[in-house]
C-alpha cells in the first residue's frame, strides 16, 4: 500500500512528537545524585520495612503520542477515576498477564496505582519510598506530589517521602514507567512507527531476548531515624591468619555524634570493633570467604553493625581478595577457574518479576550442576539473587545493561555519560558482595568501530575509578561484533571474555563442534 504524503507527514511528526516528549522526560529527570548511598534495607532495631507488593491498578496509555496520562494528569486522582484499569501483579512484567496483543507489544507509558496506610510515623522518621527496578523511565507521585524519577532498568532508586504522606488516612502512590528503548538508553534501541499496522510503534534492537517491561522487583517502604547511617564501603584483605576489613562509613547528621563499627562472627560472638567514621579491623584467626567448590566451609560471612546515634545497620561481609596475576585469576591467591554459565532472570507469565521459588531453585540447578560461576548477563539481576550467591558462595562476574551497543548512534557523549551512571548505580549497589569478582561493562558490542574505542575507554577508566575488582566485556567476533585484529576494546580489560555459539550459532546442531 502506497503511503500518501498527508500520512506520510503524519506518520513522521507522530513519531517525532513521541520522540521529543520521551526525551523532554529524560531531560527533566532528577540528575542522578552520586552523593548519597544505596544500601540495600535491612531490618534492626532502628529500621522497618512494609513491602507494598501485590495486585496494583494498572493502565496503559494507549493514546497515539503516549502522553494522555500526563495531558490528563492521572496522578492527581486515583486511577480509576481516569479510564479503564485491571489489576497488575507487583512486582511482574506487564507483558504476559493477560492475553491482549497490544499490552504485550506495548511501547510506552504504563501507569501503576497502590493505596496504602503507613505504618510509620512521619513525625517520629525519615520515610523512604524504595522502587528495586522498574523497566525502564519511571516517576513516582506520593499523594499527587511528584517525589523523584529515574531513568535505568535493573538497577534500585528511591526517595524520602515523608512530607507527602497522610498519618492516619489512606495513602496512594502512582509509578508511570516507559519502556522505551532510545539510542541513548541502556540498552540501546531504535523506535519505529508504521501507521498501516495495528499497533503502528514498534522497537528494535540488537538483543536476543524479550524487552520485558514493568515494575520488575519489590517496591518497599522503609524507615530511619531522621539522623542515619547513609553508606558503608568495605575492602578486606588478609595477611597470613589475621583477616583486615577496611571500612569507610557515610552519616548524615551531626558528624562529631559518636559512632560505633563492630564486628561479629557467624555466631554473633563479638570480634573486634572501632569507633571512628573510617578505619580498618584486625581479624584473628580468619575465615575466608570462598567459592563454595574451592573449600568445605565456604562463603563464610561475618556482620559488620555500624551504630549511629539512634541507627544501626547490618552489612554482611565475606574477607576475601581478588586479583589477575599473568593467565591466572586468583581468589584468595589460589587459582580460580570459572565452571559456570550465563544466565537471564525470565520465567513464565512473570517475565522479569521477581519469583523467589524460581531464584531458588535456580541456586539448587547451579549447585547440582557443580556450576561456581555466572555472568549477570545482560543487565544486573535482584539483590535477592546476589544476598544468596553471597550466602552459597557462588562468584559472579556482574554485567550492566550495555548490550546491543553496535552503531555510532549508540556511542555519542549523552550515551557515554549515561552509561557511566549505570556503571556508578551498579557499583554503588553491590561495592560490598564477595561474590562479585568483576565487573563487566558490556555484552558484544561493536568493539571495531573508530567510535568505540573512545567510548568504552571514558566508560572503562571511570568504572576503574570506583573500584578496583579487574574489568572486562563479553567479545565476539560474530554479527555485530569486530575480529581480534580490528577489536579496540580487548586491551582495556584485564579478563577477556571471548562468546563462542559452536553447536547453535555456527555448526548448528553439531554436538561435537562444543
């Protein structure tokens, strides 16, 4: 069919004025603030958490440019009172809970609904409002008020939310999340729009797995006292029995308030402790932390409690150490050698949601398989799923959500600075897991266009700013990847991790060819 050139026009400023809103959004998004911490919550006796999952009401803009929901401001009221709703698992993906087409397909901004009462009281604590990943722009009203935005999958985000909430009365938040994949997002992606389908809007990419959209893992909320430990970044090493745990802790309040940093035993025998914002613990007679194939007692975890006035926080800690020494990548000076895999957090019907039998049981198939290993591809995977491979001593070489990244379009100065936020948000998040014993910046990117070697040595040096585990990127030399001659990326690592599909992609079939 001959598109005209009124549909035509129509065709490209639909497209343009959906581009333009979804990057006037990102624009105005609250610059990512890289003061402050991101400890995951934990209860004690100074902290609670109220989880806020379950069924929520759910409504898609099915407008044609995606904006009706903020024309119309549907977080001023409740959103049933705006149009038709159905109720929505939380955490889910949106995508396969019902059996309509266009919510699966759907692109564009989805609209979460959840009343509550607050067990806390505002007066009295600093109330935070914590999302654990929602796919992938989302904003956060409280009461009508918006309280803060994000612009990230995979990746926690949340805000103190106090002054917005009704002691006493019924409370509602409402989360629009937009699923949309740009050149500037991470992943990257491309949006297209045919006005003879439909469903005209349409996304590409250069992933082999489905876009999964929707609050993705638990929203919380949690309490602290209005003066509260914000940080905690540890470094262990050891020399010969005596374990050492660096610490540095971040408060906000009265700086000169007396602080205790005290550390115990899996036990909760007391092992040694400080009373200073930064320092470093002795450990006698350590107890490594270890993959759980290499020693009969792994993954051992002591508890760091760090006192603050009236707070107190709970960081588990693994004493190990990590490093790259020639061909050999050392876990406590022995050779480690990865027998693992890659993973994905889909499921059935869930997509992307979180599903703590699911994570189970994968922990159980891994430990069956006699697997020690496993790269977070393409994204970082729930907290929940880190807390255990700490716990069971399972290494994890922890991958952001560079994946797809094979066109120069995907490689400008805006791409190169959000990705460094992305790396920054992922470090921020699991600094502190033994189990984590690399970072990994990419999956199979474009690593032999001229761009690439720009952007991923700006991206590489400031991921090693922040930390100083080894970095590396998953190569190939396949469709959209570059040859070892041509590669400009290989060189930043210290670890080269080379994809290879003989039996699937190459030699299809061919069991032998693995």
């Amino acid at each position: 069919m001959t598109v005209g050139p009124q549909a035509l026009l129509w065709r490209v400023g639909s497209l343009l004025s959906l581009l333009l809103l979804w990057q006037d959004f990102i624009c105005c998004a609250q610059k990512l603030d890289k003061s402050k911490g991101m400890l995951y919550p934990r209860p004690s006796p100074s902290r609670a958490i109220f989880e806020l999952g379950g069924l929520w009401k759910f409504r898609a803009d099915m407008s044609t440019t995606k904006d009706e929901g903020f024309n119309q401001k549907w977080f001023q009221k409740p959103l049933a009172m705006t149009g038709p709703v159905i109720d929505m698992p939380v955490p889910s993906s949106f995508n396969d809970i019902t059996q309509d087409e266009s919510l699966r397909s759907f692109i564009g901004w989805v609209w979460y609904e959840k009343q509550f009462y607050t067990p806390f009281s505002p007066g009295a604590s600093r109330i935070v409002l914590r999302v654990e990943s929602a796919h992938y722009h989302s904003i956060v009203w409280v009461n009508g008020n918006e309280a803060f935005s994000h612009v990230g999958g995979h990746l926690p985000f949340e805000g103190e939310i106090s002054k917005y909430l009704v002691v006493g009365g019924p409370n509602r938040v409402t989360i629009a999340v937009n699923n949309t994949l740009l050149p500037t997002t991470l992943p990257p992606g491309d949006l297209n729009y045919d006005p003879e389908l439909a469903n005209p809007w349409s996304q590409s990419h250069n992933f082999d797995f489905f876009n999964y959209a929707g609050i993705h893992r638990p929203v919380r909320l949690y309490s602290t006292p209005t003066s509260y430990v914000d940080d905690i970044t540890v470094a262990t090493s050891y020399n010969g029995s005596t374990g050492e745990v660096s610490y540095d802790v971040k408060v906000i309040g009265d700086q000169n308030q007396k602080i205790d940093v005290s550390l115990y035993d899996r036990n909760d025998t007391l092992i040694t402790s400080a009373s200073s914002l930064s320092g470093q613990l002795k450990v006698p007679d350590v107890k490594l932390w270890w993959p759980y194939t290499m020693y009969p007692e792994p993954a051992y975890l002591y508890t760091l409690v760090v006192s603050y006035e009236n707070d107190s926080y709970r960081l588990p800690v693994g004493i190990r150490t990590v490093k790259v020494e020639g061909s050999n990548f050392k876990i406590n000076n022995k050779t480690f050698y990865f027998h693992g895999l890659n993973k994905h957090e889909d499921a059935d019907i869930r997509g992307k949601g979180l599903d703590m039998p699911l994570v189970m049981k994968d922990i159980n198939l891994l430990k069956w398989l006699g697997v020690n290993a496993f790269r977070t591809s393409h994204y970082p995977y729930s907290e929940e799923i880190m807390e255990l491979c700490d716990q069971h001593g399972i290494v994890v070489i922890d991958e952001s959500p560079g994946v797809g990244i094979i066109k120069d379009a995907y490689m400008t100065d805006v791409s190169i600075d959000h990705h460094k936020d992305v790396m920054f948000e992922l470090i921020r998040r699991d600094k502190n897991r033994p189990s984590v014993v690399m970072w990994s910046v990419a999956n199979e990117p474009a690593s032999g266009r001229a761009m690439a070697g720009i952007y991923f040595k700006s991206v590489f040096d400031y991921t090693r700013s922040l930390d100083s585990r080894p970095l590396t990127f998953a190569h190939t030399s396949g469709a959209g990847g570059s040859t070892p001659q041509e590669d400009l990326v290989t060189g930043l690592c210290e670890v080269i991790c080379l994809n290879n599909y003989m039996g699937w992609h190459t030699d299809p079939g061919i069991l032998s060819a693995i």
